[in-house]
C-alpha cells in the first residue's frame, strides 16, 4: 500500500508541475525568472488535426505545435562544449542523412585533397544566424578552434589547421590522413563568434531549424521554428520538452493526453499493449546490449584505479564462444522483450562498415563442445561445470532502474544455466558501483553508433582497461589492431570499410563472435514511443545509442497530417 501512495503522490506531482510548465510562454532562458500562463499556451490534450469545418464552417488550422516527454533536459545548449540539442539549434559543414550519405549543410559543396589530408569547403550564402547575421567562414575557424583548445567529447586532435580563405571558404588540414574525419565534421556545429561568451549556453543564437524560446533547468526547454531557416521553416513552430524521468511517468502522461510523443521501453509497451489515442511507433537502432566478458585471467593484478583485473571463468575463451553460440538470441527478443528487439552479432550491425560475417547460428551443441573440449564439465552432478576447481559461475551486473537490461541479464542468465551448465547470478548496481568491478565482473552494457570510431575505442589495445567504459574487459589483439589502424588512417570512408570488417572477422581472428568474443553481442533495441495519432516523424536514420536525442534529430521533418 505505501508503494502505491508513493507512486500515486509522485505521478500526481509530475503531471501537476507538466501542465503549469507547458503553459509557459515567456521568453526566458533561467530557472529563476516568473513562471507565466497563457492561454495560447499548449495544452497537449488536442485531439490530432483535423480537416473537418468548425462551427462558422472555415476549415481548422493545422495543428502546429508539439510536446515531448523526454528522459532529461541538458544543463545548457553550447556546442562548443559538448551541450545538447546541437542538431536542433545549429548547424554544421555537412551533415548524415537517413542513408548514412554525406550530404550539404551549410557547405553546399567541398573538395578533398588526393592524400586525404585537405579539405576545402564552400558555404552556402544564405545561412543566417538567428540575430540576423551571415554564417562567415571566420565563424567555422572560431567554433573549430574553440572545441580543439577545450575540453569537450568531439575529438579534433587530427585537425593541423583551420583557415579562412575567404569569407565563404574553409579549408581544414589534417595531420595525417583520417577516414572518419567527414562523419566527425557533421557533429561539429557552428556558432556566431561576435556573440559567444560565457553565458552563451544559456543564450544560444544558432542557424539550425529552432531557437531557444524558454529554458527550465530540470524542468522544460522551449523551441520555436526558425522561419529564416535556410532549407525551409520547420511544419512545427512550438516544441515544448518536458522532464519525465520516470517510464511510469511518461505511460501516465500519455494515457492522460499530455503529451504528443514520449518514449517508452518494450517491458512497459508490452505490458500495457494499446495507449487510446496514440500508435507505437517502432525505430530501428544499433543500440545494442551485449557483455562485456573480462578477457584475461585472474592473475591478482590491480589496474591503476585500485581495481582487481581479470575473471577466472570469462578469462577462458571457452567459456565466451560457448556463450556466443550457446544463447537463442531470438528467444531473448522474444520472450523477454515481446519481440522488440533483434538479435545482434557486433556492435554495428546493419552498418556500412559492419562484416556479414558477423552473424552466426543458436548451435547449443558447439557450444558444449566448446565447454567440453576445454575441460569444463559437471564434477558434482549440480548442473553447474567447473574446471581444475574453478565453478563456471559469476556475476552479471546491469545499471539499476533500467527495465531492459534487466529483463536482458536475467534471460541470459536463464538460457546459460539451462542449455550450458553456466551459473550468471544477475545483480543491479548503482553506477558509481561499476568503478571497482568492471575490470573483473561480466556487466551488460549498450553501444550503436554512426561512426566506425566507436569499434576503434572499444577494441584497440590503445584502450584497455580505461574508465571511458569501452573496453573495461582489457581486451588485446595486435592483429584486430593493425586492421583498425589501417581503417582510421585510410584517405576516405569507403576506403576504409575493407579494413572495419578485417577487424572484426578476417577468417581467422577479430573482434566477432567467431573471433575472441570479448563482447557478447546480443540484442539491437527497437526505440519504441507512445505517439499521438496524427503524428508524422519523417523518415529517421537508424538510431544509435540511447534512444531520446535521435528520435528527435530530424525535428524539423515532423509535421501533423491532416
């Protein structure tokens, strides 16, 4: 009973504190200015439009506003400085489209040098600034030097030099050549540099498809439609995001009409079935879940952050090859998430740079020939093997609060118990938890992205047993990291895939499943959302990790349909 006092008094709250946000319309940018209504304000609670004659018999407007609920709200939109919600407010040289083609953005055209190490790029001459001022190339020079000089997630430490030639071109000289560099550029966006300063995270002036209308730290933030947006005004003029941290949150927000769109995950989707109202809408995603096997043994080394290093059970590529063979992944998608999911074989399936060769077939009986061959065998007849007295049994951690990764961790734990004789005690832990075992207990974790950058930190040696979580299993291959070098330094992108799929699969050795399996890929989360009927998202990309800011990467292509 106190559980769904709790509960009640907390969704009462949440949804009290998102219809007094939504009606904001003040143009503020701080947590500490008035809070006002109005009457224009959205509601959320309009039926989708509609083409029938109101009572004076004129047509209805097109409905053209929109409220999301979102899983949080950035603590400031600079990105310089890795802020959030760049693709909305900004603009950049180039951009991916939902092909994973390069495509113009603020450059309508650019050349690249025969060694690979010089680009030149033309700007467009009728990108604005939302104060009204051009987007000059000495623009493109400050925002480039500015992320290289700080601290930020965007890596430009292979860029020698940025320059304007003119007013409208850019050319970038590289220090050697890199063949992911373009994918790089499309995630570096541009800011005015008459106008930045300290406070301009909280102030942003873009030239992408919105601007920041109001800002509630924690709470909201506002956008409305650039209508000097250079590729046209977006269908959408208001966007309102709300916090909704909660998945019992954001289901109650839907099932009350309080929301246009909100995420949800398949354990919830599947439980409740149908929202009246709303479809749900399915997104494909290389947001996969695998573990993250310890690839050494456990030699009582402590790595330089005091934590123990290596598993005596993990440690044995028996064991990891039995597991990748040995799990019905499709069983998994399933049972455990009612079918809102795909197998996964790699961390970039469905990818250009991702190798075929990567999927491989449920064989529960290579699996046990795998465990057998190697000595792990049941000693005591309690279903569990063990080899030379080490249990073939560990810990299996997932981040606290997260539905999937649990549903994930006990279902694998289950298929290794009962096909494999493997013991997997699945456990949640606080994030802070991970620091001290993730060098030596198995832990789900999730990748995906649209960059073949992401297999090089995950598996070069380069990497190793860091605290960036990509390769916390401390895996080595000189082989896996020959091909990867030769990737990264390849003059172009479509040189360079020849060399990400050696990586994970030459035959031989690689990053796969077929190879040292240090990850053990296992499922491609579909992003689902509650959606209000009406609702048109465009065409999306395929979705990398998490699923919130690429479901909105395309904002401006949204309409409602009449």
């Amino acid at each position: 009973m106190k559980k769904l006092i709790s509960f009640a008094l907390i969704l009462t709250l949440s949804l009290a504190l998102f219809a007094m946000l939504t009606g904001c319309t003040e143009n503020a940018t701080t947590e500490n200015d008035p809070v006002e209504t109005s009457d224009a304000a959205p509601t959320g609670e309009a039926a989708a439009p509609t083409d029938e004659d109101d009572d004076t018999g004129q047509p209805l407007p097109v409905k053209d506003e929109l409220i999301i609920g979102f899983t949080s709200i950035p603590t400031h939109f600079d990105p310089l400085q890795s802020g959030s919600a760049g693709v909305l407010l900004f603009s950049s040289l180039i951009a991916a489209d939902a092909d994973m083609n390069i495509v113009p953005d603020l450059a309508e055209s650019w050349e690249i040098s025969n060694d690979g190490m010089v680009y030149t790029f033309n700007l467009r001459d009728d990108a604005l600034f939302t104060d009204g001022t051009p987007v000059k190339a000495s623009d493109v020079v400050f925002s480039y030097y500015t992320i290289m000089n700080g601290a930020t997630s965007t890596d430009l430490s292979i860029v020698e030099s940025v320059a304007a030639a003119d007013d409208s071109t850019i050319v970038i000289t590289l220090k050697q050549p890199r063949s992911v560099f373009l994918l790089t550029a499309a995630e570096v966006y541009i800011a005015p540099e008459h106008l930045y300063n300290d406070d301009f995270g909280l102030n942003p002036v873009g030239s992408g498809p919105f601007k920041l209308e109001q800002y509630n730290a924690d709470e909201q933030f506002i956008l409305t439609a650039n209508e000097a947006y250079y590729a046209g005004a977006p269908a959408m003029k208001r966007v309102v995001f709300v916090k909704m941290d909660s998945e019992d949150v954001r289901l109650a927000a839907a099932q009350s009409g309080q929301v246009d769109i909100t995420l949800t995950s398949a354990v919830t989707a599947a439980g409740v079935g149908e929202v009246p109202g709303y479809y749900l809408l399915v997104e494909e995603s290389v947001d996969n879940m695998g573990i993250a096997l310890p690839f050494t043994l456990n030699e009582g080394e402590i790595n330089e952050y005091g934590a123990p290093v290596g598993n005596d059970v993990t440690g044995d590529i028996a064991v990891r090859k039995a597991l990748s063979y040995g799990i019905d992944r499709q069983k998994i998608c399933d049972d455990a998430l009612s079918g809102f999911a795909s197998p996964a074989y790699s961390e970039n399936d469905g990818m250009p740079w991702s190798n075929p060769e990567n999927k491989i077939d449920y064989d529960l009986d290579l699996a046990k020939k795998y465990l057998d061959d190697a000595g792990w065998i049941d000693e005591d007849g309690d279903g569990i093997r063990s080899k030379d007295g080490v249990r073939a049994s560990f810990a299996l951690l997932y981040f606290a609060n997260d539905s999937v990764r649990q549903a994930v961790a006990h279902a694998t734990a289950q298929q290794a118990r009962d096909n494999l004789g493997i013991e997997i005690d699945v456990d949640a832990a606080a994030t802070a938890d991970f620091a001290a075992t993730m060098y030596s207990t198995p832990i789900i974790l999730a990748w995906g992205s649209s960059n073949p950058m992401t297999s090089y930190y995950l598996f070069h040696s380069s990497n190793a047993g860091k605290d960036d979580w990509y390769n916390p299993e401390n895996y080595r291959n000189a082989t896996v990291d020959s091909y990867l070098d030769q990737a990264l330094n390849a003059k172009s992108l479509e040189e360079s895939y020849e060399y990400w799929k050696k990586a994970q699969w030459d035959g031989i050795t690689g990053t796969s499943l077929k190879g040292d399996a240090a990850y053990v890929f296992l499922i491609n989360k579909k992003h689902l959302y509650w959606a209000r009927e009406g609702l048109n998202t465009g065409r999306q990309k395929i979705h990398a990790h998490g699923d919130a800011w690429p479901l909105v990467a395309n904002l401006k292509d949204w309409k409602w349909e009449q």
